[in-house]
C-alpha cells in the first residue's frame, strides 16, 4: 500500500538516479566539449538536451542512454550574435514526464503528424494551436543565438509582432528514440516578419518532441541559417 514513507524512499531513490545521470552526460561531455558556460540538462527518461554557450556558440546537444553509456545523437549550434549575447536557456523546475515507448513505426507517423500541425500553424501564426504542440518547457533557439520561451513566441503571435506569409518544411528525417524523437528539416520562410524585421529565408531546423500523456509536444526547436548561393 502507497504511504508517506514508501514515497519519500522512491523520491530519494529517483533524485539519486538523476544524479548520477547528471553526472554521467556532464562526463559525456566533457569529452566533447570542456570550455563551456550557461550549460543547461534536460532530463527525459533515457534521452537528455544539453544546452550551453562555448566560444561565441549556442549550442544543443541531444544524448541517449544506450547499454548504460551517454552516447551524443544530435548537435546543433549558431554562433551568438550581439542581441543575443545576454540570452540564456532558463531553469525549468517540472518538465514533462516520458510515456512508454510506442511501437517504432506508429511514433514515426505520430511525429511526422506532428510535425505537420506546427508546420500549418507556424504558416498561420496559430498561436491557439501552437500552444498545445509546444510543452510548457518548449524553448526556440534561432539563427542569432536568441534564445525565447514558448510564452515569448506565443505573445509575439498574439500581438502580431510574429507573423509569416508561408512557412513550408522538407527534406525531413526523424529519429524515435522510445518515447523522444529528433527531427531535422529545411524550413523556407516567404514573407516573416519579427518586430518589424524581414526574417524570410531558408534554415537547417532541429526539433526535439517528447511523448507525454498520449500525445508529442515539441521541447525545443533549434535553427540555423541557410546562407544564400
């Protein structure tokens, strides 16, 4: 039977495995990258985001527990631009929480799906719609290095500060990894505008989703730019 004590020992016995899992992705990479500040972990059961700022980069690391070892499947960086210097991926105290792994297959056509509804409402700037494919946690990294919060994307949509005349995807490709998925894809923006400023172009794009409680919900998107020929 479930009591305050039998609660509190798998509390402690939970804190103590992030711990160590803690310990062992900082280890992971440290082989990758030792000169490093602002670094960020995200735990999702056996995948883990890594942010942090190295040598004028903005960095994303994504890691995946495999056979008890921390092992590097995606990494993305931009190099920090001066209005985005101060910025910062913020602490995040609750984060969601992994389902059980769906089959391979079905999580593909769940992800690619999802992926889809973004897609449809970032064109429209649907900030209604967004905000449910977005996890409260979701944080959107851009070309400069600005770091912004799902709340900061969907007040710029509301207000009308964020808006597109085309917002298209391709060259798609998907990696499930139990109940996370990394996906990676062009983006082509025709007619963005971010307080007042043309952002049309192309990008390299970064998604990481989570499943949780029945559905996937986009955690962090990072991009980087795709310079004209």
């Amino acid at each position: 039977m479930w009591n305050r004590a039998a609660g509190a020992v798998l509390l402690a016995s939970v804190l103590v495995m992030q711990a160590d899992d803690d310990r062992a992705i900082r280890a992971a990479e440290d082989q990758i990258e030792q000169t490093r500040d602002q670094e960020s972990i995200r735990l999702y059961g056996t995948t883990a985001i890594v942010f942090y700022r190295s040598k004028g980069l903005r960095a994303t690391h994504v890691l995946v527990k495999r056979d008890g070892r921390w092992e590097l499947v995606s990494q993305r960086a931009v190099r920090i631009q001066p209005n985005a210097a101060a910025a910062a991926v913020p602490h995040v105290d609750v984060l969601l929480r992994p389902d059980e792994a769906p089959s391979a297959q079905d999580a593909e056509q769940q992800v690619r799906r999802a992926e889809q509804d973004i897609a449809a409402a970032t064109e429209r700037s649907d900030a209604d719609a967004l905000e449910p494919l977005w996890a409260p946690e979701f944080v959107w990294i851009g070309p400069s290095g600005l770091i912004l919060t799902r709340a900061d994307r969907l007040a710029a949509m509301r207000s009308g500060n964020e808006k597109s005349q085309r917002y298209a995807i391709d060259q798609e490709t998907i990696h499930v990894y139990g109940a996370t998925a990394v996906v990676t894809f062009r983006s082509t923006i025709t007619g963005g505008v971010i307080n007042g400023k043309d952002v049309s172009s192309q990008r390299t794009v970064t998604n990481v989703l989570v499943r949780s409680g029945g559905r996937w919900q986009a955690v962090v998107q990072h991009s980087t730019l795709i310079e004209p020929r």
